[in-house]
C-alpha cells in the first residue's frame, strides 16, 4: 500500500457524510410540504397561477454527488422546479417572495431571501447547525431558468440554468471513480479548515468551483493500488497551475486570479464574485495545500510525512507510529534481491 493510504482513507471515512442526516431529513420534508401547501395561494397574491402538481423537487449540490463531508453547519440544496411564462412575469422577486411567505413561521423560522435561493436556517445554542437552500426554477418551453436576484435589490433577473444536466455531469465523473470523490472531500475539508473566520461568501471558494476542477484536472495514481496522497498533491497542483499570477519588479507577489466555467448553462465563471485581494489569499493558500503534500511525498517516513498533511488537512489526519529501527531493518530485507 502507498505511503499514507491507509491514513488518508480512514480521515476519508471520517469525514464523509454517505446519507442525510435524519434530523436534515425530516425538516426537509417539512419544508418542501409547506411549500406545496402554501406557495401556490401565496403566488396568487402576486397574480401568478401555479398548481401544487405542477410542482417537482430535486436534490442539487453535495448530497446528490456523494461528496458531503461532517462539519457544521451542514447544508443541503433542493430545488423548486414550476412552469412559468418568464416574459409574462419577469420579476423572479416576486416568486421568492412568495417562496418566503410560504415557508414562514412568525417568530418560530425566518427565512431568507438571497440572491440564488430562499434560505431557512436552523441554530442550536446561538450557531448555525444547518440550513436548506431552495433555489427556484420557472420552466418556460422547455428550458429552466433560475430566480437571481435579492428581495430588494433593482439587479435581479431570470438565468437560463440546468441544474438536472449539472447533476449528471458530476454523477459521470464520479462514475467507477472512488478516488475522484475521496479527492474531491479532501479538498472540501481544506476549504473548511482555512475559510472558518470567513466573513463572507465573498470570500471562499464556492465549493461546486472546487468540485468542477477537481474533476477537470484530477489525476489518477493507482499502482496496483490507490495512492491519494499523490493524487492530491497533483489534482491540487493543477488546480494552483490555472492562475494567472503577477509580480512587481522584485517579484514579489502582488496579484492572482482564476476563471472555472460552469460545465452545463450558462457556462458562468463560478469565481465571478471573488475580488482580488480574495483572489490572492485564494492563490496563497491553494499553494500551501501544493507544496506540503509535495514535502510529504518526497519524505521516506511516514510518520513525518503525515504532519506535513496535517498541516492541509488538520489534526484529524492521523499520523503513524515512527517506524523502529528493528521495523526498518526487516522491512529492507522483505525487498532486497540478496
């Protein structure tokens, strides 16, 4: 077995989240029975028709490609999908409005309304423990388009969107390819480690950017068996290698930016809302996940490569015993040819 497999698939199995959780679960079914008993009425009060069968619901994001990881809060994607005539009603606010209204309980949950999506959130002792996005689609002859925009906001319009065609992209990736998702958590769990303090979503990396280079530069090392420290280390460094970086004079550097297109419509650069001083921390600490994997692969012990790890991955990752000098001397007599 490669150096630190048995590591690296032991904090694969601790952080991986293969189902819903119950509690996760159960409020979803709630909400989405809420809004098949309410958005339809509360629609009407903006003139507009739709039908509690017209509605369809479908999962998106982490939890539909397997790449959930643990940490708080967990999120979850599910979509609201209704025919529209968006040139009949071309305020999406409207539809979030209502959306809103419809998952409402005074004083008890308070949605949100942000710019993809309504947002209800649930906290336990004053932290946020979970949250359920519902983006909404109109469908119009036969193409989706997404409700963008802020309750408020004068920017705001419906996006030509496929979010089922998203789905399979991901699923086709992943297909036959356990390495590929086991990447694509660690990567998640760096981002979750080194954007804690965030602020702002402006801020991080949205993760389905992460996700999609992952899956474009994402580097197969199996020698009669995995090896994902290796793996890693490339995928990451392909990734850090799509920045276009500048320096001044000294060569210090002052700039770093990088585009990931959407896969399916309408082709957005998901990093679009990053600003340069983001885009730089962005570039500075994708190069640290490079260059400490790198300084682990090219160290014989194990025990002293996984802290080079830890540093990427936290101190979840397990670091092996050191290896005895008896352990060493019996391990190079297995493989010498004398």
């Amino acid at each position: 077995m490669k150096k630190l497999q048995k590591e690296f698939e032991k904090f694969n199995d601790d952080i991986k989240i293969d189902e819903e959780a119950e509690a996760l679960r159960h409020k979803r079914d709630k909400l989405k029975s809420d809004i098949e008993e309410y958005f339809p009425d509360e629609c009407a009060e903006y003139g507009i028709d739709i039908n509690k069968s017209d509605l369809q619901f479908i999962n998106q994001g982490s939890y539909k490609i397997g790449t959930t990881i643990s940490g708080s809060p967990v999120d979850l994607d599910y979509a609201v999908i209704f025919p529209l005539n968006i040139y009949d009603h071309t305020d999406p606010r409207k539809l979030k409005k209502a959306a809103k209204k419809a998952l409402e309980i005074k004083n008890v949950r308070i949605p949100t309304i942000k710019e993809p999506c309504v947002t209800v959130a649930y906290h336990a002792n004053g932290n946020e423990t979970m949250h359920i996005d519902f983006p909404l689609y109109a469908k119009y002859n036969s193409s989706l388009y997404l409700a963008r925009g802020k309750e408020n906001s004068d920017d705001y319009k419906w996006e030509l969107a496929d979010p089922e065609g998203l789905n399979d992209y991901f699923l086709n990736a992943f297909k036959n390819n356990p390495q590929l998702r086991r990447i694509v958590r660690y990567i998640k769990k760096w981002k979750q480690l080194k954007y804690s303090n965030a602020s702002s979503t402006h801020e991080t990396p949205p993760s389905v950017g992460l996700t999609i280079m992952a899956c474009q530069y994402f580097s197969l090392y199996k020698c009669d068996e995995d090896d994902d420290l290796s793996s890693f280390y490339n995928t990451m460094k392909w990734i850090r290698d799509q920045f276009s970086v500048s320096k001044d004079i000294y060569g210090c550097l002052i700039g770093a930016s990088i585009k990931c297109q959407l896969p399916v419509v309408p082709y957005s650069n998901v990093y679009y809302k990053m600003t340069a001083n983001y885009m730089l921390t962005f570039y500075k600490r994708i190069n640290e996940a490079v260059n400490n994997p790198k300084e682990a692969k090219n160290l014989s012990e194990a025990h002293e490569a996984a802290k080079y790890i830890r540093k990427v991955l936290g101190d979840d990752f397990t670091v092996p015993a050191k290896e005895t000098q008896n352990q060493f001397t019996r391990n190079k007599g297995e493989y010498s040819f004398g």
